[in-house]
C-alpha cells in the first residue's frame, strides 16, 4: 500500500510536469480531484463537451490540377499528372477505410460530407461510410467554385449531389458542407429550400447556435480551421505531432470551459490527408486522451443539429440577417 | 520520510531532463537554490521581470480582403467572403471574452489595442474590456496604412480613434500601436500633440526607454514580434505547443537577464487569433508557469510608462532623432 | 523483486504518458503483453511490417538552378552558384558515405535510385552504393523533366541510365523511380520494354500491388511523400524531431495495422538532405525503435517484388488501365 | 545505497526514453558505458568534436528593405521603415550584448564576421566583440552583392572591408564570409591575394579542407545552413525548440562519428536574431549539454585554420579546380 502510494506520488510529479504528457487515466484521476464540478448542465444530454468530426469523401471528383503536393509546380493542361492522382487515389484505396476502422474501434459516428462525383467514381466507398452508421452529408455534386453561382445554378449544383450520393448510399444528405467553405450570399436559402437542417460553413463560435433565414430557424454547426487536417496538415505543413498537441490543447480549453458553458469541438479529416497512418495515429492517441474524461460525448452533426434546434439556450445569431432576409 | 526524500531525488532527475519539463514549484524550489540573487533592483517597484501583454480589439475594423485564412486566395472585389467574415467575427464573439475570463482569472491587467471602427461595430465588447479594469489603448480609428498620410490626416486618424473610443468606453487612449507597426516619419510629434503618453511600435529593446521628440521626453515600450499570436500562430503557422516553447524560452532568459538589468517581457494577442481555445490554453499554461517565479509582475503598459518615464534608470535613446526634431 | 516491481510499476506509468516516450525494450515487452497476436500471416515471409529505405544518389548530375537553398533567389543563367554547388557536393563528400554506415550498422540494405550523370561524376560513390548489398535501381541518365518525352526519347532515357550505372557498378536496375515521380502516360510501357520489374512512382497504397500493363503484370512498389526528406525537411523545412515523430507515427499505426493486413513502409532519403548529421541521427533512432518490435523486416525493394510478383495475396489494381492498354 | 541503486535504476529507464531527454552528468556517465573509446585521435589537439561558433554583426549595414520581418511587403522606395529600422537596431542593442555574456559565461571564443557599415555605425559594438577575446573576420564592406563583381572591385570591396574594421577594432581579419554565401569565382584568389588564411563559404563537408588556390595552399572551414539561425529561425519559421532539437541531432551524430573520424560543428548566428532571448536561452541549453561530453572543444576559426593547416591528415579537395587556377 505504501509503495502504491509511492508510485501515485511519482505519477503525480510527473504529471505536473507538461500539459502534453498526462494521458492515463490514473493521472487523470488524480488530477480531477481540483477540479469543481458545476451542477448546470448545458447540453440536452448534460454533455461537458460535445466532440463531432468531419470526414469528407472527396477523392476521384476533383478537377484537373487540383490541389495536392503536385499542384504548385503544375503541368500544362491536358497532361495527366500521374502521381498525384495515385496521390488523390489514396483517400478511396487507404484513407477512408483506415478512418472507419478507427470509428468502430472507438464506436464513433461521424459526419462524412461526400462529393457526388467521388461516389459516382467510387460508389463502394460511400457505401461502405453509410454502412458505418455515419451522416452522408452534402458537398455539392462536384469539387467546384459556389461562391459566384446564380441563385438557380446553385440549388441545381446541390440537388444534384444529394440526389446523387442518396441514389448511392440510401441517405439524402441535411447538412452543408461547401467547397472550401466558399458558400456565396445566397447559399442558406437555396439550403433551405431544399429542405437542409444546417449547415458548418461558418468559424464564428465554439457551439452551435440558430440564424434566421427567411425568417425561419436555421442550424449553424460551426466548422473549424484549426482542427483541419487539410488547413494543418497540407497548408501548414505541421508534422502529426503538432496536429496531436492543437488537438489536446483546443480540448483541454473548450473542456475546461464546458463547465460553465455549451461548448463544442470540431475536427476536419480529408480521405488523402487525414487517412495517412500517422494523422490516424494521432488522432487516435486524440480520441484515448479525450475519452478518459467524462462526460465528454461524440455526436453526428445531424443529430447534434437536431438535439438543439428547438432548445431554449441555443444562441441565436444574426449577423448574417442582410443576405438571408 | 525518507519516502519523501526518495520522490524528491527522483523529481530532481526529472526536472533535470528539459528545460520545458520543471513547471511545479516543487521543482522550482530545488532549483531555484543554485540561483544568487542579486540585491541590486532594476525597476521601481522591485520587479526581476515586468510582464505586459497587449489584446488587440479590431475585429469588425477589418476592410475587405484583409488578412485571414481566406485572403491568400482573395474573392473577385464586391463578393462578400462569407466564411472570412466569420472567421473575423470569432474574434467578437468567442475570443475577447475568452481572454478577459483568463486575465481575470490571473488577476492580470492588460492592454487593449481598440481599432475605432470595432467599437462602433461591437460596443458591448469594447466596453466588457474597460470593465475588466484593462486599458484602452488607441489603434486608430480603422484598419488602415498609415505611414504614407500627411501630418494633418495623421493626426486626425489617430484623433478620431480615441474620441469615439472614449465616447464609448469612458477612456482616452495615451499608449498607441499602428497597423502592422507602421508608424511613419511624423507619428510620434502627433502623438505628442494629442498629449499621448507612450507609443509600442518599435522592436529595438527588451525594455522601455525614452526617446526626444522635439525636445521633449516620450516613452517608448518595446512591442514584440517574437511573441505576437498574428506572427507566430498565423504567420509561421506555428502550432500551440511550438508558442507555448517561445513564451517560455524567453522567459527564462530575461527572468535570468532580470538579475542584472531591467528586463521586460512583452506579449501580444489578437482577438480572433490569440482568443481561440488552443493558444488561450498555452497562455495560461505560460501564466501559471511564470508564476512559479518571484518578483514576476504582470503590468498594463500605460501604468509601465507612468512608472519608468522619470526614473533615472530609464535609457535614453535617441536613434529616431532624425524624424522626431 | 519487490523493488524490480516498484520499477516496472514506473516505467509503465511513465511509458503511457506519451506516444513518442517507450523506445525501450523493457518498456516494449509491457505495452506488448495487450497486443493480440493474429495468427494468420499477411507477407510470404511472415512478416508483421516490412520497411524499404530508398536512398537517392543524384549529386553531380544536377543542372543548373537545380532546386536548392539557393534556388528560391536565383542567380542570372550562366553565373556559377559557388555555395550552392558545395550544398550538392556534399551529398557524395559526405551523405551518402554517412547513410552506408547506418545501413551497414544495422545491418539493413536499400534501394538506391542511381542518376546516370551522378555515377558518371562520383563513380567512387556509386561502387561504394553496390558493394554496400544495396540494390542499384535506376533513375533516368539525367535530371529532366520525363513527362513530357516521346516514347523513344523515354526509352532512351531510362536505357542510357541502365547502360551507364550497369557499366559503373556493375548492376543492371530493374527498378524505376522517376524525377519528382513525374512518369508520363508511356512510362510503364516503356519499363516493360526494358525489361523492368517494378516502379515506385506510385502514392495510392500502403503495399506493392500488380497493375496490367499492356497485358502482362507489373509491380508497383508505392513510394512516399509522407517519410521523404525532399518533402520534409527542405519542402516543408521540418526539423530532425519533426520527421522522427512522423516516422513514429507512421510506424506505429502501419505496424498495428500489419496483425489484420499486408503493410508495408517506405522511407526516402537523399544524397544531400538525408546524409546530413541531424537527419541520420533520427533515421537511426528511428530504426532502433523499429527493431524493437516482433516481425518487422528491412528491405530491398527488388526483393519484394520478386517476393510478392506471383503471390496470391498481392491485390491487382488497374485504376491506370487507359494508359497502360 | 539501495535506495541510491534504485534512483539509478529509474533514471536510466527515463533516460533511454528519447534523444532529447538526458541531459544531466549523472544521466551521461551511465550512458557513456557503452561508449567504447577509440584511442587514435583525428584531431592534433585530440579533440572528439570540434565546434565553432560564428556571430555576424551586420546590423547598421543593411541597406533599404534588407530582409526582415516587414521586407516581405516592403514600402515604396524612400519611405523609412521605421518598425523595420528598430528590428535591425535590436542587434545592435541587445542581440550582440547578449551573446558576448553567453561566450563570455561558458569561456567559449567565436568567430564574429563584421560587416564595415555595421562597424562604423556602431563601432562601440565592434570594439566589445574585440575584447571579448573573439576573433574579427571579415565580411565586407557593406551589405552588398558581391557574385557578380569585377576582380578589382571585389578586391576593393574586401580590402575597404578589412581596413575599415581594422582601424575600429585592432584586428585585421584573415577569414571571410560572403553576403548570403555568394563568392564568385575569383573570391579565393582575391582573398590570396589580400593575405586571407581562410574562407567559410562552402558546405560540402564536415570537416576543414584544403584547397588549391593558384597553386598554394588555401583553408576552407565548412559553413553550415543546418545550423544557422537566419535559414532556421527567420528562414524556416522554427521556434527556438527545433532549433534545440537540430543543434543536439547534429551534436549527437557529429561527436559519435567523431570516435573514428575529424569532424567539426559550425553553428551560426546572427545579432538580430540569433541574439533575442529564446535563442541565446536554446543555445545556452545546447552548450550546456556538448559540454557534457569530454573532448568536446569550442574554437574560434582562425585558430582551427591554424592547427590544421599543414597537418597532414588534413584532407584537400580540389573540386573548384576550374575557378581556381
């Protein structure tokens, strides 16, 4: 017993000693005792933190020289540019099917915001997410600009991705996901004539919250850049040991927060970039990390979206009330 | 107790492995003795080390295409760039207050940098900074170039700046920041004619010093690239943990330095860059490690500039004095 | 004993707090008692993980501006860049020679991607490759741009670089790696001719699989981006502890991975870049680390093809079918 | 004692842990065990490593919109950069200060390249590096291009260079560095001509090298980028941790090699850079762990140009022959 007492004492030293390294549950225990736990709840399910991640299908829909390690040094048009479609290959041959693994191991249910055109090229892919019990989001039919559409040319491209991808994978997508996050002015009300429940193009806050579009509720789950594995990954070009050090110090803030506040946390993983091993690695140390807290819940945007529609806390957010009148 | 002594050794080892690894004060303690300390004290009010932080407050300041995650790859001119926009609005939204909750919980006062255009356009936020006992300092009345206007329009920007400030916040600007540093030949004979007390936009030392300008004294307070959230986070793409290492690795050399000389630290962070929950977390992870420290005292810059500008430690520097005649 | 337990006891606690930390074999024998060992065997030779190292020999036969640290600011053509020769010089003054020791070390032999005018300027350097055991492969006569070549100009191009180096060392490659993996539409066709084994040129897998070309199966052997020098530490400018954490990474999830399927790693270092000190270091930590664990096997990557050309359990995968008719 | 053999015990565990972490003597000498010595010795002061600071002082030399944090969108000719000038002034003022305490702290002498302008503009400073004991090599006149000179302006411009600093300073500089490592091809038998024993503008190598210079002897002391401030901290955006981390691989590697063959460390730093606080504290850290080693020695260029001169394990390498002659 006091040898026992020896090692949580070590432990406790050494726990002390740097915010990336308490991993275990033993010294999380440890270090829960400071912690006071407030009685309010602020979620519907009395979650501390809401933890809901992206993964979007993309792969076999872009268009030539689309972005990649290749993209920067491009051939002239019309040339194939042969590894860097292996490259993009990748996300439908490894990187979604590693990512599911991952979902199953931890019995997580992601949102996956599939391009029409990468389930018409790999339709067995999209399945196989559907089948994971995972959101078949929308992405728009193609890997294509929207911001500059007219109103009509806009709700053609959307409807076409989500009769496309429901023709695949029995789901008709509720959730928007726009290219690079690119929506254009009139992109919430082509959303909610198509009957859509939300949309996560949007960075300005850490919950979820209603905007009036046509003066009806609409759901914003906000997207994020700073978990972004195509932000990070590609554009800032961090090795996945930073991507792991963002993640544990973005949960162990919005965590700490979700005591006394809704607070939510977003991750973005792409099939080519996210699906590496080493980004699945980390993000499955993320994943352990995370889970030896409590309360700590992951949700589908879909149902996070519907969760909070029509609960009273849900902020409500105008900002945006000069384009969705 | 020989348990004790046992887990002491062991800490010593460990704390010995790193320079990031010793943040208890456990640790410190014991290392803490190998340090002379010197009786001689460099600042007024006995600091080893003078702590300031800025917040600056611009966000809804912000002309179309500014800098963001988005503005590499900038819109046709007349498109709204909706996601930008709502990376930009985080800043009001989630980021200030997040940052006032972390002074506050600290005990730390700081200085805020308020763009003119951002307090009109967010007045509850400029407002909840001056509640938090914070100071208001001035940043012009928009986000704009200022080193290519004339002395006239100069002087009525930065006028500007603080009258509407003011009107809103109930206090008058006397320390000033300009866009991206970029004060021009005549911005501190302005200042001066607006009864400033001190300006931040100079890099030249690791404390506060006065400078001539038409023969009068006026304080400078070194500002900090090296240590600003917008150049390491956005611009060097750094990751959380990689700022966390600057802040201490600083630290630890002008807490050292602070024992024979007058030392200041300075750090800097921008509502919708510094206020997200990654980098507010290592703020507070660098906080808490500062303070294992004695005589570290965090300070706002107008209450520095109050408390050195007549001291006789104070250097003079005269480098600018072609400009400042 | 007790006092062995009370070791153990913290070596484990300490060995979970971080996934970079458990490099030990005493700390691998704990972590290992969890892993499940699947029965069934995924390699011909049983192997759990199998790691090729490609390591490229190209110094010397780099034209002028060649991609370098003083590339981005080049000087007017016909003006010798005298510091950025000696970058590249180094490569066969230093880096490669450095690279044999690890190799011969730890006793693993590579692939070495061989330019024609390399061996031509640094005959020394390519002996010193072949007498190493490592495998000669081939990598074109010069440094082009091959994407762009007629059939018979590519045939050409590939045969001179076999014809010299074969001349030079005495091995005839049977591999083919192309400059910046830039193949064109021909390239398959053309090695086919040749009589070649295997290319690498390929990003789409986590394992060698056969594609049809003109009928008749060829090997891909897929090569990396992910655990590239080029890539890492001159393009994305990692520091040596970054590209250790990938290389862990990877490892890691590939290795687990190995109990349910066939995976295989690929690591590629260059004369110049990968033969530096800092970066050797970490390779060789890298490759202690590795050894730690059961069943992971270094090789040629001549040898795997020959061993999984007619294997059954090699996938067959014809995504370039309509180049390769 | 048994407790003693237990702390032993657990620090040897915690130290195989990672290349990063034993830093400590006490760590070291258990390390060391296995490290068997080799008795022939490579170096004539049978030194293990060899390693060499080099300090430039260029600060007040730059001419309008040198590089610096604020050249990347530079004002219209004939505005002043005034943020811009006082991140310059900072070398002046602090950064060389600070590095002098650094060397002068660990006994260590340097190598400072002083640029003419910079010596004139402050020759307090270059005075203060003089007595410190440090050696005064050359660096030109000004901040200039120098690739693309005329053998007698190039000559004129060294000469002025050594003249100038040599009236300042008392020293007459006998080794030369070049503007961002650009010679041309008659700097050597421009720097024969003027007397120089030595020149760094080469990085093929990890060791001094001999070349032929018209015939004669001429000594050439390895460069490094690897471990360079401007390329690191400005150039690749590493925080002062990766700088840490590459100064100890490189160690690590360079003193093992060191066992059986002459190697030298050149580490470079700049005033403005290289002298901020977070870097003076790494490198402090990093002086702290070689000096754990033995047989480690610091020298300044011009002596280790002198011990190895005419020693005939010196190796000579003639591969500028062609510009040479």
């Amino acid at each position: 017993m006091k040898k026992q007492k020896l090692i949580y004492g070590i432990t406790t030293l050494i726990c002390l000693l740097g915010f990336t390294a308490c991993n275990t549950n033993e010294a999380k225990e440890i270090i829960m005792k400071n912690h006071t736990k407030n009685t309010k709840k602020y979620w519907p399910n009395d979650a501390q933190l809401v933890i809901s991640f992206s993964m979007q299908f993309e792969t076999g829909g872009q268009p030539e020289g689309a972005e990649s390690p290749f993209s920067g040094n491009p051939l002239p048009k019309g040339n194939p540019d042969m590894p860097a479609e292996s490259w993009f290959r990748y996300g439908a041959k490894e990187g979604v099917y590693r990512m599911l693994k991952l979902w199953k191991k931890h019995d997580i249910h992601v949102t996956s915001h599939v391009v029409g055109e990468a389930a018409i090229k790999y339709p067995e892919v999209a399945k196989a997410i559907a089948e994971g019990g995972h959101e078949i989001a929308a992405h728009g039919i193609s890997w294509s600009d929207q911001w500059s559409m007219s109103y009509a040319n806009e709700l053609d491209f959307i409807k076409k991705g989500i009769d496309t991808v429901e023709t695949i994978t029995g789901q008709r997508g509720i959730g928007y996901n726009a290219n690079w996050l690119r929506r254009g002015p009139n992109t919430l009300k082509v959303l909610q004539e198509l009957g859509f429940l939300y949309h996560i193009d949007d960075l300005s806050r850490d919950e979820p919250f209603i905007t009036k579009v046509r003066g009806e509720n609409f759901v914003v789950i906000p997207y994020t850049l700073r978990n972004n594995d195509i932000v990070n990954i590609e554009g800032k070009q961090w090795s996945p040991d930073q991507f792991l050090a963002q993640l544990k110090a973005e949960f162990d803030q919005l965590y700490e927060e979700g005591n006394t506040q809704r607070r939510m946390m977003s991750v973005s993983l792409h099939d080519r970039i996210g699906g590496a091993p080493s980004v699945v690695h980390v993000v499955d140390e993320f994943i352990k990390y995370a889970k030896t807290h409590e309360n700590v819940v992951f949700m589908r945007k879909d149902n996070i979206a519907k969760m909070i529609k029509d609960d009273p806390n849900t902020p409500i957010d105008n900002s945006e009330l000069e384009y969705n009148k």
